[in-house]
C-alpha cells in the first residue's frame, strides 16, 4: 500500500473520525458504528478501506472485531509530510 491509498482513506470525514475515535486504544467495530448516524454495513466499509489503505489494524476476539489505529503507517505519512516543510528526509 502507498500514499496514495492512504490519503484516498484520509479524504472522508467519516474515516478520520473513525481514526480520531481510535486515537485512545482499540475499539470493536460495533461501539465504532453506534458513534455514526448511518448503518453498520457503510461504517463497516469505511473500516475495511481504512484497513486496505494500512492506517488500521483489526483483530478478532470472540464474537467481535477489534480495530486500531497502525502508527507506524500514520508515523511514515508524518515523517513524508514534515519532509515536505524543510524537515528531515524519509
């Protein structure tokens, strides 16, 4: 996966409120979609784009889906951008 993926998954208001939600530890996939006025099939699309696009890690426990944040995608994409401001090269 390459930036470009990961910025198309960025461009949704939805995918990043769904990152910002998982900014603070793993969540399953039915507390991320009671946060959404839409149905649980869309929020769910929203999270496998989120997963192709390597900014989300999911993991199932039991009955239910776990997903969090993948850092080390969102690190790669910060070091890119900061780069881009006279920051160091990555």
């Amino acid at each position: 996966m390459g930036f470009q993926q990961s910025f198309k998954a960025l461009s949704d208001p939805t995918r990043r409120e769904i990152l910002r939600l998982l900014r603070d530890g793993p969540l399953p996939a039915g507390e991320i979609a009671a946060q959404f006025d839409m149905t649980a099939a869309t929020v769910s699309h929203h999270l496998s784009t989120l997963r192709d696009a390597g900014l989300v890690l999911d993991e199932k426990k039991g009955k239910f889906i776990y997903y969090e944040l993948n850092t080390s995608v969102l690190d790669e994409l910060l070091g890119w951008l900061t780069s881009l401001k006279g920051g160091t090269d990555s």
